[in-house]
C-alpha cells in the first residue's frame, strides 16, 4: 500500500499506471505474495496426520457428515451428535467426567482427558511448570566465583611449547622473507595511481544534452486556485442564470473558467470533483509538451544582410569631372573611337565628317568629309596599323588619318598598296575599290560597298578583320566580316534570326557575339556553331560590350536597362542595372581599370566599378560610382557613344549637342 | 572693445622695427596693421609709405606675433600678342619671345610685341620651343614637333635670316617638349613614344658628304643617348643641373635621370597624370601640374619619393604649365585650362596671390623671364605678357 500511495501521489505515475503493462505486473505481485503464506502454513502443521484437511476452518464442513480424510484418504465422519438441550444438560449432571471431556475439533470425537493430563491443565492454569518433578528453588553452586583462591584449580606446568618459537610459524615467515626477497611480494605495495575519486563534469560538452540543466527552464506552474474555485465563494464569483447559460454555450476551449463556482452549505457536503482524472491527464499533457530547452533566438539586423558595397571614394581612380570638351561638329557625335595610343580621338558626325581630335589639348586635328552621316567609326586596335573605319550610308571607308608614328603611316599604305588581286575572282556580296584622287589625299584608302546601310563597325583585335551590321528584318545578310589584307568578305551566317543590333569580336578566343533584339548569340567561329545563347530579359538591346578577359559581357538596352552577365555563371542577366532614366545608347569597358560606363538619352554617363576576379568562386563586384553629366539633350537624345581611354581611367562621351566630352 | 598684444616681425631688414609688443584692437584688418607699421616705419626713419600685407600670425604666451611682408603689386598687363592658330608653348629671354604655334611654325617677337621672324619647316604643329644660347646677334633656337622631329635653327636678328641647322629624327611619337641643358651644348626631348634622348645643341658647320637638302631642314641629327623607363608618354622634360634631367609622364610619375649614365635615379609616383613640371634652384623644389587640377611642389631628393610637400588647389581646370620665378624662392606662375593663369606664393597655400583671367580659352603655356615678364599663351591665339616688378625690387632687397 505504500507504494500504492507513492505511485499516485505523483501525477505523473498515474499516467504511468494507466498502461495495462503495469497493472498487470501489480497484479502478479499479490498473487505471488498470497502463495507463499498458504506454503509455511501448511509446513507447520505437517506432523498433525489424523486429518488430513490441514488447518482450515472446520466449519467449511459443518454442512457434511464428514469433518475430513484420514491417512488412507477416507473419510472421517462426524460422531453422531444428536443431544438437544436437555440431555446436554443432564449429561452434565449425571457423568462424573462431563467436567473432563473435550471435543477434538479436527476430528470431532469427545476426549476424556486423564488423571495426568487434568494435573498438567490445573498446574499450568496456576503457572507452574509442567514438570512436576521440577524444583525451581534448588540452591545454586558457584563453581567459578570471583573470590582468588590460594590454590589454582589445576597445578599444571606450562607447556615448553609456550616458551620456544614456534616451528611452523618460523617457516611461514620464512616463507614469507623469502618471497620478499625475490621480489616475489613487495612489502609496501605502490598506491593506486587511478584516483579514487574523479571529476564527473571534467569533460562535460557545455553543448551536450546535459547543458541544457544551465538553461534550466521549470515546468510551469499550476494557477493558484482562486475564491471562485472556493466550496463557499463570495456571491459575486457565482454565475447568474444569463452568464450560466452563456458560459454553457460556449466552446470549452473559449470558456473562461473550466468549470461552474458552486456554493456548498458546508465542505462535507462538497462532491467528488468528477474532472479530476481528466484535469490530471490534460496537466500531464501540458508537462510534455511544454519547451524543455532554452532556444537562443538569433537576432540579425536586416542591414547586416545586405553584402557591404566598399564607397565609391576606395575605388578609385575612375572619372569624376569634366575636363575638356571637343567641339567642331555641328550635329549630333554618333560615333567615337580612340586611337590604341590614345593620343588621338576620331568621332563621327551626322554633318558628314569626320575629324580627328588631339585628346591631350581637345585640338582638332584633321576634318575628313565623307559622303553621309556617319553611323559608325572604329580606330584599328592594333598599334602597328594605322587605319580607321568610318561606316556611312552603304559604305563602309577606311581612312588613313597620318597621325601618330609616320613610319606605321606608311607601312600601313605600304600594305594596302602591295595588294595583289587574285587570279580568280570570287563573287562576293560587297565591293572592295582604291580610293583615288580627292579621297586619296584626305586618307581614304578602301571603299567598301554594301548592299544595304551600315550601322556598326568593329575590328577584332588583330586589326585584320572588320565586321559591319546592316539591320534589315528577316534577310539574310545582316552581318559581314571583311579581311581587310585579303579584300576578302565574308557571310559567317546563311540566315539570321531576328534584327542585328550590334557584332563584337571575343578579344581573346575565336568566338563572335550577335545581339539581336533579345538575345546575344555567341558563335564559335572555328568550329561554326552557335556556342551560348544569352537572354537580356530586355526588350531591345542597343549596345553591347565585351570585358577585355572575355568571360564577362555589359548589354545596353532601350528599356533603360544594363544587363551584366557572367558567361561562365549563367545565360540569364548575372546583374541588371536600372540607373538610367531613358534608353541607353552606349556601354563600354575598360581596358585595365575596373570599370565600365553607360550613356543614355537622358544625357549622363553612369561610371561604375565592375571588378572580375580571377578566382573562379568570387563574383564580380559591381558598384556604381559616378554619375557624369556634360551633355544637353537635343531632339530628345542625350549621349550617343561612350568609350574609355585605353591606358588611363578616363572616358569620352559623345553627345546629340555635336560635342564629344573628356571626363576625368 | 577688445585689445591684443601684437608684436610684429620681418625677416626684410628694410622694413625692421623694434621688437616691442603693442597693444592692437583686436578686430583690426589688414589694412590697419599695415597703417600701424607704416606709421612706426616713419616714426623710425621717415620712409615712404608702404603696402604692407600680414603673412603668417601665430600666438605665444598671449602675444601675437604677426610676421609682416611687402606687399606685392599686382603683374600689369603689357602686350597681346595675337597668332595665327592656338600657341602651344612660350620661351623669353631678356630681349625676344619665341612662341611655337599650332600653325606648324615658330615666331619671335620682340619685347614690345612686334612679329620679327617666322620659323616655318615643321610639317606638323609645333609643340615646344626653346632658346640655346646667343653669340652675338646670332642665336641659336629649338622647336619639337608633332612631325617627330626637332628642329635647330640659326637665327641672325641683325640680318633676320633664319636657317635650319639640323634637323633631329629618332623619335617614334610626336616630340612633346625640349629642354637645353645648363651648359647649352646639350639637350634632351620626350615624346610620346616614351622615350627621352639626349641630343647635341652644338651646331656644326661641317659640310654634309652629299650635298642633302641642307637648306630646307639642315643637316640629319640623331641622339646622343635615349632613355627609357616611362610606360606613358612624357609630358615634360627639364634639367635640374648639368647632370641630372628631370622628366614628368602620363604615366604618373615624375623620374630622375643621371645624364651621364644613363641610369635612373628616383621616382616620385603621383596619383594623376603629369602634364608639366618646374624646378626652381633657389627652393629646390619642383612643382607639377597635373590633370586633377592641383599644383603640387614635391622635394626631388626625398628617398622615399611620393612624398607631396604642399598642394596648391584653386585651379578648375587640368594644369597644363607651371613656372618658378627665376628670382623669387616662393613664387610660381600656373596655366590652367579653365582659361586662368594664377600666380601663387608657396607660403599661403590656401589661395593665389593674383588671378590673372585675361585668356579666353585654354592657356596651354607660361613662362617667367628674368627680367621679371610673366608670359601666357592659349588656345585663343593669344600671347599676354605682364610686368611683374615686385619681384625684382624684393630680389634687389
């Protein structure tokens, strides 16, 4: 029963005991307990062999005739009793033994007790011994007392044993000096060098489960009971007949009490709490349930998140001002390219000229006339050549400006006279004529005739290949490449998805870029195949730039959109800049610096930092660093062309006022 | 209203008066310290009235110590020169200008403005000038060209006959700018191409072997020694002494040369291209203009180079030239594209002494002669020249 108590005093145990495994267990024990008595009762009386029933009530046979078995298992009757009252009571009077008789009740026969056996009764009811023999007050002799004698009890000698050494015992430590002498046996053994005692938390993990004691968190605690859980609450806590039936409408998880505060007379007549059990079990539920570890919050700041952008001002060099600004052209600068030196600047004008600038004073040099607006001018990157592409109308020109080292003058005139045509002629989609007379003194050198307008030129960086675009919806020739020692033109593109809006040449490796309206195309010009299709996400890209490592390209758009993408990451935008308020005309990168800039119509050159790594894991690192404004917009147009100094961190803008802006 | 004790000091022995403290109202000008000193300068020794501007003030133990300087008079415009086309650079000495225009020619003009000679040969503008020496009425002259070539001419002033002498090709790029040694026998040239050489000044009357075109662009010159060393074209060339150039380059540095070997002996790394330098013996500094519009005056021996004594920031423009005053330690003479030349003292830092805004459009060159004549030529076609005299009068003091 103690454990009983123990076990349901704790809430918990109940929930314990309420599985059948445990209860049966319980169950057992009782069994197991109860068999064990019925054993030693039965030993003890084993000698008594004239019933055989055991000790057991004798009145289980009062409704039989017999009262057991005997030995050989029959059945010993009942001696035949059948005195009423009054024989009993004459019996009395008239047997002189009536006095002397006794019923055996395992068998149930009258027994006469003797002469003997009545003395033994008597002298037992007067508490005397049994035996009559027995003298309780014999004198008592003391043997040994404390009074010395003179004389000893016995005079024996002491044994010559008890003065000499013992023999076996001298053997024994001989033994015994003889083992520590071997070393057999060590005399002081060492001490146990495993302490005895050690540090149970020594090596604790303050993070393994039992850290959690640290962030000890105790289960939480019962709500006190209030007065309205009182036997005899004061008369507010009780419900009126509207709150009772309110709260009875109520959902129980709702209810503000669990239960209805009754008013009792006195505390014995309080009930039995009939949601007891329940109560329990749903303050077990909220025991388990309950958080058993302090979790630790991490608290981040949103700001933190952000990647920090390093400032502008640690970024440095890039253009923050203006310097000098070209003038001459009386209409709108669409073009501009710097000679590989960076001595010399030519732009191209819609006033049909092209003029040549020193970049160093913003002195025009040299004004060449051509035959329509020019659309495109491009500076022939290699620094042993010097011509210039200027693509007007139909044609695409190559000019000779004379400046820089004469000596590449005219080894490049050297080089274009010493052409020898071929001995067969092959049809090809442009001409190729020698500019002569007038032209030839102003520096044409090659007039190329296309059959459609040409809008783009560009060199690769050999210097030896041209590549021009004429936009024409759903024709064929859109693109041509020209080798200009060979006069020999090329279509690398028997049919050409979409509207050409600007070629590139990789600097580096043989592969070629197409943007069209949407998409760059990258083609892979040794094995001719479309290599890598990047989707701008723009509507209409106008411009587009290849970083100088070839892995990175900057897609100008009309939506106001710079696109960033990372050939090695991904064909979709890498980063999509919107900085820019109207279209962008214009991107450019820079050769060595890291940067890159845009122009737009709404008349600002944006600069920003574009860091590639050269690790393979690290993004590129883009951070807009300057806005640089210098031109006024005209007819709606702000800037048209931008391009960068190829040795210093300077970019030129060319705008629709007919000027061409130094920022440095 | 508050006093100050003042005392005041000079380093011009001139202007000494006696180390006294006085007691000054404290919110008194410029002007009216120069009243108190001009009236105690008489009291001394019944001088004449002088301008006098404050210099530097510091305090000390609750005195103020005002040092006191004369004050300069502002540089008078004397003559304007017009050209044909942009000037792109100026050299004077005590009696002619040579100008270089980009028109392809040289000129001389006399001090009062007046056109004496035209050096024409070059086929391309003419980017720098620059006088040998003079025996006599004949004089010896220099012009670099965009051409690649410099030319050395023979200038008779008597006669007014000029004679290319030679004609120095080696340069790859256009020859930018010309310096003649101290000894004017030498000088050396930077070009675009990178490269500095060293080129004789002597003018041999030897006899060509073939009878070449001597008469047209005299006799073919090459140099005497190049050095290479700057990854940008050099902007500006001069000579520290007999031995050591002194070259500025838009590669952002400015290097030290040792004329006799050959070797380089310093750099100074800038952040900014150099577009012109200056070296003034009597400071020893040098001064650099560059593209982000500060005149900065650097030390040449500092070992550890990139070290910027004082930056002289009012410009709005690229400093395109920078002069020292031949006779004055502290003064320097800037031209800037924002169309002003400024004239500074390197003790106040903080502003020019005097704007002199008379250029139109781009000043592309300046130049102080000895005789105290600043020099100034642009993009507008115009040359000014102004009288500067304070500064003979301070060096005769």
């Amino acid at each position: 029963s103690q454990t009983k108590k123990s076990l349901f005093s704790d809430p918990r145990s109940v929930w314990f005991i309420s599985s059948p495994s445990c209860v049966m267990f319980l169950w057992h024990t009782v069994k197991w307990a109860d068999s064990l008595l019925i054993f030693i009762t039965f030993s003890v009386r084993s000698q008594d062999i004239r019933n055989t029933v055991g000790n057991i009530p004798m009145e289980w046979y009062k409704d039989y005739p017999h009262i057991g078995y005997d030995l050989e298992g029959k059945k010993i009757f009942k001696p035949i009793r059948n005195k009423d009252e009054l024989d009993e009571f004459l019996d009395k009077m008239e047997n002189p033994d009536y006095w002397r008789t006794v019923q055996d009740k395992m068998t149930g026969a009258d027994i006469r007790l003797s002469d003997e056996q009545v003395d033994l009764v008597h002298r037992l009811q007067q508490g005397k011994f049994g035996d009559v023999n027995f003298n309780e007050y014999e004198p008592a002799i003391d043997f040994f007392s404390n009074e010395v004698m003179i004389h000893p009890v016995t005079n024996r000698p002491q044994d010559k044993r008890s003065f000499i050494p013992s023999l076996i015992e001298k053997e024994k430590v001989g033994k015994l000096v003889h083992a520590i002498k071997m070393g057999w046996i060590k005399p002081h053994r060492p001490k146990e060098t495993t302490p005895q005692y050690y540090d149970l938390w020594a090596k604790e993990d303050p993070n393994s489960i039992l850290g959690r004691h640290k962030m000890h968190i105790p289960a939480p605690k019962m709500k006190l009971p209030g007065h309205e859980e009182s036997y005899n609450p004061p008369p507010e806590y009780l419900m009126s007949e509207e709150e009772r039936l309110a709260w009875e409408q109520q959902d129980p998880e709702y209810r503000k009490l669990s239960f209805l505060p009754q008013k009792f007379a006195c505390l014995r007549a309080v009930p039995a709490y009939s949601r007891f059990i329940h109560e329990r079990f749903e303050r077990c539920l909220d025991l388990y349930l309950c958080p058993r570890q302090r979790k630790m919050r991490v608290n981040v700041n949103p700001e933190d998140l952000i990647p920090k952008l390093p400032k502008p001002k640690d970024l440095q060099p890039f253009p923050t001002t203006q310097s000098l600004v070209y003038r001459g052209h009386s209409s709108l600068v669409r073009s501009i390219s710097i000679s590989p030196s960076g001595q010399w600047l030519v732009s191209g004008s819609d006033d049909c000229t092209v003029r040549f600038w020193e970049v160093s004073t913003a002195r025009c040099l040299k004004t060449v006339e051509v035959g329509g607006a020019v659309k495109g001018v491009a500076w022939n990157p290699n620094p042993s050549i010097c011509l210039v592409a200027v693509s007007y109308d139909d044609t695409v020109v190559l000019l000779n400006p004379g400046l820089g080292d004469r000596l590449v003058c005219t080894a490049t005139d050297q080089l274009i006279s010493s052409y020898e045509e071929p001995e067969e002629v092959k049809d090809q989609p442009v001409q190729w004529a020698v500019a002569e007379g007038e032209g030839h003194e102003q520096g044409h050198r090659l007039i190329l005739k296309h059959p459609k307008a040409v809008r783009q030129v560009t060199w690769h960086g050999k210097g030896d290949y041209l590549a021009c675009v004429m936009p024409d919806n759903g024709n064929s020739l859109q693109v041509v490449i020209h080798q200009v020692s060979k006069r020999r033109t090329q279509n690398p593109f028997r049919k050409n998805k979409g509207l050409v809006q600007c070629v590139s040449f990789h600097p580096i490796r043989p592969y070629f870029f197409v943007a069209t309206q949407r998409y760059v195309r990258v083609y892979n010009l040794i094995k001719q195949e479309l290599t890598k299709k990047l989707m701008a996400n723009c509507k209409w890209i106008s411009s587009m730039a290849i970083h100088p490592g070839g892995d990175n390209v900057i897609c100008g758009s009309y939506d106001c959109r710079l696109a960033w993408f990372d050939l090695d990451l991904s064909t979709k935008p890498y980063k999509v800049l919107r900085h820019h308020k109207k279209a962008l005309r214009s991107v450019a990168y820079h050769r060595h610096y890291p940067l890159f800039a845009s122009g737009s119509d709404d008349g600002n050159v944006i600069v920003c930092h574009g860091m590639v790594y050269n690790d393979l894991l690290q993004n590129p690192l883009i951070v807009p660093v300057k806005v640089l404004k210098g031109h006024t917009i005209t007819h709606d147009l702000g800037v048209l062309d931008v391009t960068f100094h190829p040795t210093q961190p300077w970019v030129f803008s060319s705008g629709a006022d007919g000027t061409v802006c130094l920022f440095t | 209203m508050s006093q100050v004790q003042a005392r005041f000091f000079t380093e011009n022995k001139k202007y000494l008066i006696d180390d006294v403290p006085f007691s000054i109202p404290a919110a008194s000008e410029v002007t009216d310290l120069s009243a108190v000193i001009n009236k105690l300068l008489e009291a001394k020794n019944g001088h004449e009235s002088v301008q006098l501007c404050v210099v530097c003030v510091c305090l000390q133990e609750d005195v103020v110590e005002i040092e006191y300087v004369e004050k300069f008079t502002a540089p008078q415009p004397e003559e304007c020169i017009m050209h044909d086309d942009w000037i792109s650079s100026v050299e004077a000495d005590s009696e002619w200008i040579l100008t270089g225009s980009y028109d392809k020619t040289a000129r001389i003009w006399s001090m009062e403005g007046k056109a004496v000679m035209t050096v024409a040969g070059h086929t391309d503008v003419v980017k720098d000038v620059a006088w040998v020496k003079r025996d006599g009425l004949s004089s010896l002259l220099l012009s670099a060209s965009l051409d690649q070539t410099i030319m050395l001419w023979e200038w008779n002033s008597e006669r007014n006959k000029v004679k290319a002498r030679h004609c120095c090709r080696g340069h790859a790029g256009s020859v930018d700018t010309v310096a003649v040694d101290p000894t004017r026998t030498k000088f050396c040239s930077g070009s675009w191409d990178k490269m500095l050489k060293i080129w004789s000044a002597e003018s041999n009357e030897m006899m060509p072997r073939k009878k070449q075109k001597t008469e047209q662009m005299g006799l073919t010159r090459t140099p005497l020694m190049t050095f290479s060393g700057h990854n940008e074209a050099v902007s500006s060339v001069l000579w520290m002494d007999a031995e050591e150039l002194c070259s500025a380059s838009w590669d952002h540095t400015i290097r030290l040369w040792d004329a006799e070997t050959g070797g380089q002996k310093n750099a100074i790394t800038g952040s900014k291209v150099f577009n012109c330098i200056s070296y003034s013996p009597l400071c020893r500094r040098l001064a650099s203009g560059t593209t982000d519009r500060h005149v900065r005056l650097w030390d040449p021996r500092s070992k550890d180079g990139s070290l910027v004594l004082l930056s002289l920031t009012s410009h709005n423009g690229w400093v395109t030239a920078v002069r020292w005053s031949p006779s004055h330690e502290h003064q320097l003479v800037s031209g800037s594209l924002d169309n002003v030349v400024k004239l500074w003292d390197t003790r106040s830092c903080k502003a020019p002494l005097y704007d002199l805004a008379a250029h139109e459009d781009k000043v592309m060159c300046v130049d102080w002669t000895e005789n105290g004549l600043i020099l100034s030529g642009g993009a507008d076609n115009k040359l000014y020249t102004y009288r500067y005299s304070a500064c003979v009068s301070d060096a005769g003091a």
